[in-house]
C-alpha cells in the first residue's frame, strides 16, 4: 500500500500526515502492485546483532512500477547474482522472532 494525495496525486510508499507536494492534508491509501526494478544495493556483512545469523544477506532500494522506492531486503537470489535492474517483486513473512511474535515483514524476491 502506498499513500496518494487526493489533491495533486502525489505518491508515496511512506505514510505521511500531509502532501509534501502541495501540503494537502486529504491523503488515502492506494495499493501498490508490488513490482519493481532494483536501483542499488548492499550485501551485508556485519548486521545488528538481531540478525547476525542471516548474514550475508542484502538490501537493496526498489524502484517500484508506480515510481516510489522501497529499502528492503532482498531474498531467494545468491549475493554473487544481484545485479542492478533485476526485476523483482514483493513477498510477505511471519517472524520466528520472540520479540516481535507474528510479526509480518515484506521482502523483495527474483520475479
């Protein structure tokens, strides 16, 4: 889901309280089809100690069809065949983690 302005049509792929834009206050959810291309990214090596039995993994910035960018995580590709422009698209899972228990996070995967 994405947030649009309802008066100049702005998107964005962050919750805001008013447009940026134009500084309207009239903003709705719209969905976001969830397809994209990769703009950058990085294979981490050295993560928050929460995650340090997942390296490497990588995170990248996704340019999505609508225009907005994402940071996510990027899943299901090896570190050696990222490659800038690859096309990818939006997953769900539940954590295993017990500090956030069903907590459910989005991550990009190969399309």
């Amino acid at each position: 889901m994405g947030v649009k302005c309802g008066e100049c049509n702005a998107l964005y792929s962050i919750p805001k309280s008013f447009c940026l834009k134009c500084g309207s206050k009239k903003l709705f959810w719209t969905p976001l089809k969830g397809i994209g291309k990769l703009i950058s990214y990085t294979i981490v090596h050295v993560p928050h100690p929460r995650f340090q039995n997942e390296v490497p993994y990588i995170l990248g910035v996704i340019k999505l069809e609508e225009g907005v960018k994402l940071l996510a995580r990027i899943k299901n590709v090896k570190p050696e065949e990222i490659k800038v422009g690859m096309p990818l698209k939006v997953d769900f899972e539940k954590t295993e983690d017990e500090a956030w228990p069903n907590w459910v996070r989005y991550f990009f995967k190969p399309l």
